[in-house]
C-alpha cells in the first residue's frame, strides 16, 4: 500500500516520535475518530478479571482446570482472584465511566449463570443483570460476549467443542441470557476468537482444554461456528432491538520473499487465520486450502449447517494485535521467519498497524456481504510500574495512535467501522501468560487490588472531552 500508516503518525504527530510529552494522542483533525457516532470503549473478559471462582454457584470452567496444571501458566498464576471484578464491579463501572470511555465490552461466565442440567443460577445471573444496568444507567453502550473462552467444566467432559451436543448447550444458554438480560444489552456477540478457542486448545494445547490435533481443532471450529449459527436467531427472537455478531481475530502474514512458495506460505497463513472462520461466516464454505495445508482434516458437516452458520450478521467485532512474517516450509505450509530490528510488546509481538488496515480494506474486497466492523480488541502489553502514582506508557500510546490512524485509513478506504474498543480497561489474567503481561489502559496492583490511570487512559480521556466539547 502507498499509504503507510506508520509514516503518517510521524508526519502527524511528530511530538511523538521525539518522546515529547505534548499530547501525543489525539487523532489530527480530518481523523474519521473525530465523528461523534464513532464508538471509543474498553473491553474486558469474564475469567481474565472476575476472580470468585467459587462463589455464589459458580461451577468450574476449563480454564480452572487447564490453569491448576502445573506449567501450563506462566508462574502457576489462575484467574482464581484476577482483578476480583466481582466484588469491585461498582468501582471498576465507576473508573469506566469517570474515563468517558463510551463503550464496554463484557463477556460472560457461562459456568456462573447455568448448572449442570441447564438451569438458572438466580445469584450469577442477577450479578451481570446489576452490572449491565448500572453500565446502562452510565450512559455506556454494553456489547456482551457469551462465551471468551470460560467453558463449563462438566461439558468437556463430555467432550467439549469435539461434541457436537456443546453447540445446542451453547443455544440454551444463549436463550437464558438473552431472555435475562434483554433491553440492558446493546450488542451481542456469540463467540470471543474461536480460532484460539479451536486452533489453541484443540490444535496445539497452548489454551484449554490443552489438546492437540490438527482434526479437532478443524471439528472443534465447526461446532463453534454452529454454536455462533444456532444462537443467532434465539439472540433476535428474544431481544430484537440488539445487534448480533461476532468477534474474530484476524492476522496478517507477509512473506519472506517475492518467490512463489513463500506468496503461498503467506496465502496459507491467512487461511489458517482468517479465511477459516471468515469464509463459513460470509461465504457459507470453508476455504479448500486450510485442507492443503492440513491434509484429511475436513470436518463433519451435517445437512444444513453452513446455511445456519452464514446466517446474515448484524456487525462483525474484529480483533488485531500484530504480523507474521512467514516463508514456506519445504512441504505444504509455512514457517514464522521473525524479522529483526522491528518494533516490538512485551509479547514479543510486532507493532504493525498497516496490517490491519490492509486486512480491513482486503476483507471488503473479498466478501461482498462483509457487515459493519467494530474493531473489538486492539492493544498491546507492556511492562508497566507505578512510579510515584504515576504510569508513563508511553509505547502504548504510540500504538494506540499508529492503530487508530489505520482504522481512519480503512474507513476513508471505504470499510464501514463503526466503532474501536481498547484491549484492556485494565491489566488482567493473560491466559497462558498469566498476570506478567500488562494490556491495560489501567494498571491493578493484585497485591493490594489498586487501580492506576495509566497516561494512555488520560489520552483517550482527554481527546473524548475535547471530541463531546465540539459536538
Ligand atoms: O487477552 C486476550 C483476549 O482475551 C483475547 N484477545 C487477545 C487478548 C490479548 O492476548
């Protein structure tokens, strides 16, 4: 692309590039971030902050279970505490709202709201019913996830996303909590990534429930997507003036060289990642290469199911971190070749905001039917301190910035995005990465449970006053 998104911040805002304090932040006068109508929140997810495992009938998910294996989490951290969310809601809805931040991202603990025979824990659900009110009563439009990776523990034992039964289970709940908590959500979304949910916990073992095989994590995907499929119509029957989607994470993968094996790797590399998922959402079939790539690994497909799985959207969340740089692999796949001298997080992973407008722009090209994006996560983790009540992060700044001038790229580009939700409102449990990685716009002391602003969170603040002045 001509337009490099990295090359206009530096155009733009050159104070940043020095390190100046200025205001490194707010978007240059013809952004698209400007518009009033352009949602800014924060998003967060249900294990990764909660902590309560076992209060109030809560039952055991896959991520208590994977999380007590010992070297499965880095430092044996659980989601146990986390930012006990639980008891601290109000506060934390309060710092929310004291942001500005217009929009948040919640999903829910499926194992806190259902028992084992389907029906209604009162105590869990009436925890999201006066959370979602209260977020309401704050002006802050609510877009609820159902399921970011916290399955119920009794149903993998019964054979989780492997077992087709998970995906009628995954209905009833959608059911429940759509007749529970109709009017105090403004946008359902069914599933969080099912590729982590399929590729990494039941293709390489990396995530819950920890299995690894390439043909379970094809099947896995499948009957994610029909859960996502099946649920859509209960979630319209039951609350008709939501929206209804979906969040899919999506990466890009560049190749190493011009050679033709490695364009392919890079071709293969966003089978893997996004065609995936995307193709049986908007086009109704899986991608033929991602059985090049994993060979005798096609799905069980039922009469019917693509037809309910690419059922039509209302939105669709996105959500974008960072590239691959891939060349072939001798055979049929690719491998990662990590460039050096890049900017990097405390990930590892490389800042690289052109990929996501670049994915953005090819998605309207490829899928005629693509339905309006809300950029559902994007940030970064970093090493953040506390130094004298203070946090400086200032690289996560910088990232926020580069990335948002990219969502302004795609929009002027033509791609309708409605909306961008910072990932996280505050630093929390990292899956496998525990709590060493920092993604919040909020720094939490788990010793003490303390929140601090970090100086991104008073960036975003400040631009949303200035934006809520000129309306
Ligand atoms: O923390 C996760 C989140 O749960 C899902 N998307 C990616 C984030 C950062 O890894």
């Amino acid at each position: 692309m001509a337009n490099d998104a990295s090359a206009v911040f530096d155009t733009l805002s050159p104070a940043v590039s020095k390190g100046s304090p200025a205001d490194p932040f707010t978007p240059p006068a013809d952004s698209s971030l400007w518009r009033k109508n352009f949602l800014l929140g924060a998003a967060t997810a249900s294990y990764q902050i909660e902590g309560a495992v076992n209060e109030d009938g809560r039952l055991p998910s896959i991520w208590d279970t994977f999380s007590a294996i010992p070297g499965k989490v880095l430092a044996g951290d659980t989601g146990a505490v986390a930012c006990d969310h639980y008891h601290r809601w109000e506060a934390d809805v309060e710092m929310l709202a004291s942001l500005g931040l217009e929009g948040y991202r919640l999903s829910i603990a499926w194992p806190r709201v259902m028992d084992a025979a389907g029906a209604p824990n009162r105590k869990g659900i009436d925890f999201y019913k006066r959370l979602l009110n209260r977020l309401k009563e704050k002006g802050i439009t609510t877009f609820v996830t159902l399921y970011h990776w916290d399955l119920p523990q009794h149903l993998e034992d019964r054979g989780g996303w492997l077992n087709r039964d998970t995906a009628y289970r995954f209905a009833d709940y959608a059911d429940l909590m759509s007749c529970e908590l109709a009017g105090t959500v403004d946008a359902w979304t069914t599933l969080n990534e099912p590729w982590c949910s399929a590729y990494l916990g039941y293709g390489n073992g990396h995530h819950a429930p920890g299995l690894a095989n390439d043909r379970f994590a094809t099947q896995a995907m499948h009957h994610l997507l029909l859960a996502h499929g099946l649920a859509v119509p209960v979630l319209r029957a039951n609350d008709p003036a939501s929206q209804k989607g979906i969040v899919a994470n999506i990466g890009r993968g560049t190749a190493d060289s011009d050679s033709a094996a490695d364009q392919r790797a890079a071709h293969l590399f966003e089978v893997q990642h996004n065609a995936w998922i995307l193709d049986p959402l908007l086009k109704g079939s899986y991608p033929q290469d991602l059985f090049e790539l994993w060979p005798g690994t096609e799905p069980l497909v039922l009469d019917g199911d693509m037809e309910t799985i690419s059922a039509p959207l209302d939105f669709l969340g996105i959500n974008y971190y960072f590239r691959t740089n891939v060349a072939s692999d001798g055979a049929h796949g690719f491998r990662d070749v990590p460039l050096e001298g890049v900017e990097r997080t405390q990930m590892g992973w490389e800042v690289y905001p052109d990929g996501l407008r670049d994915l953005l722009i090819g998605f309207k090209e490829t899928y005629h039917n693509l339905p309006p994006i809300y950029i559902t996560e994007n940030g970064m983790a970093s090493d953040d301190e506390v130094t004298d009540g203070r946090v400086e992060d200032t690289q996560r700044i910088s990232f926020l910035k580069r990335h948002l001038a990219a969502v302004d790229q795609a929009i002027k580009a033509g791609v309708d995005i409605r909306g961008y939700f910072l990932w996280s409102l505050m630093d929390n449990f990292e899956w496998a990465f525990g709590y060493e990685r920092r993604f919040g716009v909020v720094h939490v002391d788990y010793s003490t449970q303390k929140r601090t602003i970090k100086r991104s969170a008073e960036l975003v603040e400040k631009f949303l006053q200035e934006r809520k002045a000129k309306a």
